[in-house]
C-alpha cells in the first residue's frame, strides 16, 4: 500500500517499533488497579468476613492447644506431688525443703497433687482443637472460591475494557505500535494482572486479619513478650521497603521487554516465509537473542532482588523466635507463666511473624502486577478517534456522489502531504488513482473510509459533511477491497458473509459465482465449509484476494474501493476477476488504487498523484495524449514489459 493506511506501516509503525518509555507510577497504577475491583465491592465484603472468621479460629487453635499441654504438664507434675494435699500445701512444703524454683513452677500451674493426666479432658480438649482447625478451614475454602470469581469477573471487565478501548483508538495511534506489544498487553500483561491479584488479595486479608488477631492474644497471654515480639516489625517493614523499592523499575522492564519479544515473535511468525526466503533466519535469530537476553536480564534482576525478601525475613523470624523462647523458658521457671502459654506464644509469635514474611513476600507479586497494570492503563489511556456527533446527519438519498473540498491533511504535524485538494467524483463513475509509492493514493480514499479526519477542508458524501455523519452511516456506504487480504479463522461461506451480517447461504453462493469464487470451491473437499485463516491454508492468495471481492460484493456498498484488488491474483484469474469487478461496478461510484496502468484503461476519470497532489486527471487517452506525467508512467510500464519479454 502506498503511503501510511489502516494496515500498512506508517513512518512510525511497523512490528518492530519499541513502545514508547515512560516513568512508573506505582501509587497511581496501584489505586486504578484497586478501583477495577470496585463493582465486586459486596464480595470482598463476604471475603473479609469470611476470612475474619477463618482467621478468629485458626488463632483460638494455639491457645486451645496450650491448654492441652497445660493438662499433660499438670498431670505429669501433680503425680511427683504427695496426694491427700491441697497445692498451697505442696508448694510451701517444696519451699520448706529449699526448692523454690520448682515452688514457683508449681505455684503458676492447676495441678492437682498426686492426681495424674485426666485423659478424659485431654481427648475432649483435641477434639476441640480438631473441630476449630476443620472450621477454619472450610471457612478459608469458601474464601478462596468467592475471590476466584471476583478476579476472574475482574479480568473479564478488563478484556472487554480493552477490547472495546481498540475499537474506539485512532488508527494513527495503532500504526505507531508495534501489534506484538500490543497483544502482550491484551494478554499477558492482563493475565498477570489477575494472578497476582488472586495470589494477594487473600494472603492480605488473612495476613492483616491474622496480625490483628494473634496481636491481641499474644498481648493476653503475657504483655511482656508482646513487646518482644513487636520490636522486629519495623524491622521487617524497613527492609520490606528498601528492597521493593530498587526491585520496583526491574519489574516494570520486565514487562517491556516481554512486549518487545512478543513483537519480535509475531513478526518472525508472520513474515516467515519472507525471511527464510532472504536467508534472513540469522539476522532474526540475533535480533531474538537480544531481546529475549534482555528480558531475562530484567527477569532474573527483578526475582532475584524481590525474592531476598523472604530470606531477611526468615532471619528477622528466627530472631524473635529465640527472644520469646529465652524469655518465655525464664518466666515460666519463676511462675509467671504457663508452660502452655508459653507454647502457645511460641506458636503465636510464628503466626506473626509468618503473615508479616507472606506480606514482604507479595511484595515482588504486586509490584509485578501493578507494573503489568500500568501498561494496560496505558493502553486505555491512548487517545481515541473523535467522537461522532451527537446528532449524526445521513445523505436523504445515497447515490455515491464524493466531493473534497479544499481538502488538506497529514499524518505527523510537520510534514505536509495532501494540500488544498479539490474533487468531485459524480454518481457511478470509476476514478482510477495512480501516481508513484508515497504519492497519497491510499491516504485519499482512507480519508473517504473516516479512517483518519482531517486537517482541513469538507468530504461531502451526497451533499453532506462526513464528519457529520457517523463513522458508521459512512461505512456502511463503502465496500472496500485491500491489497493485503484479511481472512479469519472459519468457513469460507464464513468469510464471505462476513460482508453483511444475516446474509442467506443463496446470497453467499450467488457473491462467490460472480466473483469467481465458485470456479475453485468445487475442487476442495469441504466446499464452502472448507476452514481457512488469514494464512490462507489449502488455497491460494489468489484464491484468498477472490473471498474477499466476494465479501466485498455480498455487502452491496454503494461506493467501492479498490487497492490494488487484482495484484496478487494470476493472468486468468485475473481475467475473471476484472469481468467480476466490471459488474460490481456498475451503478457504483468505485475508487481504483492500480499500480499496473493496464487495468483502468477503461476508468471515467484517472487520476494522477504526486506528493498528495492531483498533478493530472482524465481519461485513457486524454493523458496519453496529453503527454504529461502518466504518459511517462504508461511508457515505462510498457518498456520494461518490452524488457521482460
């Protein structure tokens, strides 16, 4: 396609163009990220309830536990003790004979002298603990189902934000894009985005939730080693920050990067016939090593600095777990204390320490995904095409009359490319547009499609302004027909009635047999249901070019735009093809882009382009006669098939 349109490059576009750099903003990417979530603000609601009652009871489970240790410790002690005494008795005696250390042991347990272990409270006590620890996990269990669905409902409103952001952006913006970027986006970047949110929403909420509440009973148990304990966390939440912080930028180019290697993968697949057939597999290989070493750079330096979280925590852990057994071992010698608090606190004070280690170790997950989510709201972000007016005029009769007026627009604002255009194009007419590669060919009918606006100047269609219409209303006046064929992955009879949308499977078999579809269907073996894809896969790219004139036929537009239509076809499909057009024409305003003069000899008017200029218009013969600029066209087109021959 000459010049910059819809699905050519511009100077900026191409498969291989970088996105461009921008600085993180973590806290803001974070707080959009928090509001995708607030349609599912009822469920999380079930979610923290749900999570506040799992955790209540997985933190009643040490200090049942204790109590159980405090029934063995009690009948293991009260058996060394003379029966017959009260433990008043037992412990003055044991003072009497000098063992006040084991006097005031005694003094802060419920022994009962000479009775040993009551089995019987001691089975009814595990049960207990049994019972609380299954609760709480069912309760967890429903946790983790209700959350699966609101990130997963989350991610859904994210694709279709996304989906719906592409059809509304301007296609500047997209040809400035590399297509690999922007599929990473759309999917890698969103299903990074829902697992990280899945992983950490619930560790958050029963990680806080477990702070608060193993907090409170450590404070219960013994006030002292509370404070211990609580002389890590700014610790940990120090050394938390410090490395999230250098982690942070490795994150965000680690997604970059895996933008770019999408790009580079989606080229090297679609553009893999022209590479093998240019030897070029070395020069991708290199270019493929590269940027797959810088992702794993950016990768391996982001994991790697994120994951000495979970290291100098474990350290911080094991330090406090030393504290509040040295410290709980002397309190329970003088009595203060219970051996089974004393446990209990142990197995608290790990409770606390693990969910502060679970949240310095979502560090790295969040990071991640909020790095992912800032490329997506980059994306829906990007400037949309104008909006249509909010009273759309229509032409009272379409008959396919096109006028630029004064017309000028370009593509980047400081380099001119069409300039005060003037033209009329009457109802039915063929207009042919030639000119050299960059001349504006295909911008000209692209500005007719809507596909950009412009600058300056009016297109009217039958009489009105087509930035008074919607894009729409517009389009549905034009069929358009594309040098670089389009196919989805379906049917042909698919393909084809992809045209007009309720087309009868008659109306399909009657586009095909004008346009030649049908003279090769019959030799495949599934016919019409035979699957193809823009690859093309059992036909030809003659054949592919021929589905979509049929396509283009079936839709029945009253203005038809050619690019180039008949370039990849061969001689004598070519012959079909140009009597099928010669019908698609009729009563037809048609815009022909053609590169081989031969095919429009017989255009009402022709138009020669040069520089987004019409420097001569006229028919066959008046410009060959003419002598000018496409009769120098025409000359070098026959002297070089003379050459050929």
């Amino acid at each position: 396609m000459s010049g910059r349109g819809p699905m050519g490059g511009g100077p900026h576009g191409g498969l291989g163009a970088a996105p461009p750099a921008k600085v993180a903003d973590f806290r803001g990417s974070l707080r959009r990220l928090l509001a995708a979530l607030r349609p599912e603000r009822a469920w999380l609601g079930a979610v923290v309830v749900l999570g506040a009652v799992s955790v209540a009871l997985a933190v009643m489970g040490p200090k049942l536990l204790g109590d159980a240790t405090n029934i063995v410790f009690d009948g293991v002690v009260g058996r060394m003790l003379p029966a017959g005494s009260t433990k008043d008795e037992a412990v003055e005696a044991l003072r009497a004979a000098g063992e006040d250390r084991m006097a005031d042991l005694v003094s802060g347990t419920g022994v009962v002298p000479g009775q040993g272990i009551d089995f019987d409270a001691l089975g009814g006590q595990i049960v207990v603990v049994l019972a609380v620890y299954v609760l709480s996990a069912v309760f967890l269990w429903a946790q983790g189902l209700i959350l699966a669905h609101v990130v997963q409902r989350t991610g859904f409103r994210l694709r279709e934000d996304v989906q719906a952001k592409i059809d509304r952006l301007s296609l500047g913006h997209l040809d400035s894009r590399p297509r690999g970027d922007v599929l990473s986006r759309v999917t890698n970047d969103i299903d990074n985005v829902t697992q990280s949110l899945q992983q950490t929403l619930s560790q958050l909420v029963t990680s806080l939730l477990t702070v608060v509440g193993v907090l409170v009973m450590m404070f219960v148990l013994s006030w002292q080693l509370a404070l211990i304990a609580l002389v890590t966390v700014p610790v940990s939440a120090v050394m938390t920050m410090l490395i999230a912080r250098r982690a942070q930028p490795h994150f965000v180019a680690q997604w970059k990067s895996t933008g770019d290697l999408g790009g580079q993968v989606e080229q090297a697949f679609t553009g893999h016939e022209v590479v093998t057939a240019f030897n070029a597999g070395d020069s991708f290989a290199r270019t493929f090593e590269a940027e797959n070493d810088r992702l794993y750079r950016a990768s391996f330096r982001a994991q790697f600095i994120s994951g000495t979280i979970m290291p100098a925590m474990g350290f911080v852990s094991n330090l406090n777990y030393v504290l509040v057994a040295v410290v709980g071992g002397l309190r329970v010698a003088s009595g203060a204390i219970t051996l089974g608090e004393v446990q209990a606190f142990i197995q608290y004070s790990r409770q606390f320490t693990q969910p502060l280690a679970q949240l310095a170790s979502m560090a790295n997950l969040v990071q991640s995904g909020v790095a992912s989510a800032e490329r997506i709201f980059e994306l829906l972000d990007a400037p949309e095409e104008s909006a249509d007016p909010a009273a759309p005029r229509t032409p009272e009769q379409v008959r396919g009359r096109v006028l630029f007026d004064d017309v000028s627009f370009r593509y980047e604002a400081d380099t001119p490319l069409i300039e005060h255009l003037d033209l009329v194009v009457e109802p039915g007419q063929t207009v042919a547009i030639v000119g050299p590669t960059g001349a504006g060919k295909t911008t000209l009918v692209n500005l007719v499609m809507r596909f950009y606006d412009i600058d300056a100047g009016r297109i009217l269609l039958d009489g009105v302004d087509t930035r008074q219409m919607s894009r729409h209303d517009v389009r549905k006046q034009v069929g358009m027909v594309l040098q670089d064929t389009w196919l989805f992955n379906g049917t042909i009879a698919e393909n084809i009635a992809y045209g007009r949308s309720g087309a009868s499977d008659e109306e399909v078999r009657d586009a095909a047999r004008a346009t030649g579809v049908e003279r090769f269907v019959h030799s495949l073996a599934e016919g019409y249901d035979t699957v193809v894809d823009d690859e093309g896969g059992a036909i030809s790219a003659g054949e592919k070019q021929l589905i979509t004139i049929a396509r283009a036929f079936l839709s029945d537009p009253q203005i038809l735009i050619l690019d180039e239509a008949t370039s990849s076809v061969d001689t004598r499909t070519e012959v079909l093809v140009q009597h099928a057009m010669g019908e698609l024409r009729k009563g037809r305003t048609s815009f022909v882009i053609a590169h081989r003069l031969s095919t429009i000899r017989d255009a009402d008017r022709i138009l020669v382009m040069e520089h987004g200029s019409i420097v001569e218009q006229g028919t066959h013969d008046e410009l060959l006669a003419a002598g000018g600029a496409y009769a120098d066209l025409y000359s070098s087109q026959f002297a070089a098939a003379v050459v050929e021959e």
